[in-house]
C-alpha cells in the first residue's frame, strides 16, 4: 500500500501542488528529463498549479511571475539533464528491452516528430505528453547542437509555462468556482494533448 499511495500521490497533480512547491519543480523537472518521467503529470500539473496559485495563493507561498520562473527553470534543468543522458547512454536504449518504465514506442514517436519538424520537435513537444519526455533524450542522442538545443529548450520552457500555466490563472481569476471541476479539467487536458502523439504515431506504423 505505502507503493502504490507514493505512486498515486506522483500522479494527481492537485495532491503535488497541495504538498508544496519544491515536489511540484522535482516533478516537472523529473517529466521533462528522465525517462521513467513519462507517467507523471505535466501539463496538468502546471495548469493546475497556476490555478491554485490564483485562488488558494496560501498553498504554494509564492507569487505568480515567481511560481511560473521557478517552474520554467525546473522545466529547462529537465531537458539539460535528458539532454546529457541521451548523449552518453541513448545507444545503449535501444538495446534496452521493454518494460513498465521503458518502452521503444515511446522513443520512435518521438523520432517521427524530429523527421518531421527537427530541432522544432524540442519546442512543440513541450506541449505534448511523452514527447515532452523523450525529446531532449533524443536530442542528445542525435546529438542536436547543444546552443540549438539550449534556445528551443528555453523558449519552449517559458512558452510552455507561460500558456498552459497562464491559462490556470486567468480561469482562477475569472471563475474561481472552476477549482470544484478539476478531474473534469484533467481528464480533458490528457485526451486532448495525448491525439497529436497517437496520430503520429499510428501514421509511422501505417
């Protein structure tokens, strides 16, 4: 049980931001870096973490300009981190048999987004559950140019915080009852940001 209560508490994004701000970066660090990443809550996470900010400030403690820097900056360190593990062990992925935390699919939906749009793949991916994960990994792998890489990285990063973040404040701003349809929210979010990775990749398998 104490497993699977850690487990449930790693992937509800309102418990994260209610248990503080230095769980809710470790999180958004750890999905936009480690591999094993790809399960947690990213974009629900920051929406919700800009909608608290707005209508229970309390909980995190912390200005909104101040929340938003601080989650970027975990966001971009993620990608840094993926970036290098990439570069020294990614050959070794593919070598790599499958399991719960690790899954070859994840790394060829990923590689149909960079034969498509290239370095670009690091600034939309941010928008996109597993992508968001696998892509700096990738990158290094490849390897992407690390300047290149550094500039869709943080302008991805505070793009990403910035609208999907914004978005939650504003809404906690404007209609701060919206906080009592938060499982309505995170359901819509996941469905919505996970069809462009599906069509991808189920167009690669065609």
């Amino acid at each position: 049980m104490p497993i699977a209560d850690f487990f449930a508490t790693l992937t509800n994004p309102e418990t994260i931001v209610k248990l503080g701000l230095p769980l809710l970066l470790l999180v958004i660090f750890a999905e936009t870096g480690l591999f094993i990443g790809f399960f947690l809550p990213g974009d629900n996470l920051v929406f919700i973490a800009g909608l608290i900010c707005a209508t229970n400030p309390e909980v995190l403690n912390v200005g909104v300009f101040a929340l938003f820097f601080l989650m970027s900056a975990a966001a971009i360190l993620g990608n840094v981190f993926g970036y290098f593990f990439g570069k020294k062990v990614g050959e070794k992925l593919f070598q790599k048999s499958d399991s719960f935390f690790f899954k070859k699919s994840r790394i060829e939906a990923t590689k149909v987004f960079y034969d498509k749009h290239g370095g670009k793949t690091l600034f939309i991916g941010r928008f996109l559950p597993i992508i968001r994960t696998f892509a700096p990994i990738l990158a290094g792998m490849i390897p992407v140019d690390f300047k290149k890489f550094m500039w869709y990285n943080v302008l991805g990063a505070f793009c990403w915080i910035g609208s999907v973040g914004g978005v939650g404040y504003f809404l906690g701003i404007k209609v701060p009852q919206i906080k009592n349809y938060l499982g309505y929210i995170v359901f819509a979010i996941i469905v919505l940001t996970a069809l462009p990775v599906l069509g991808a990749y189920f167009k690669r398998k065609r």
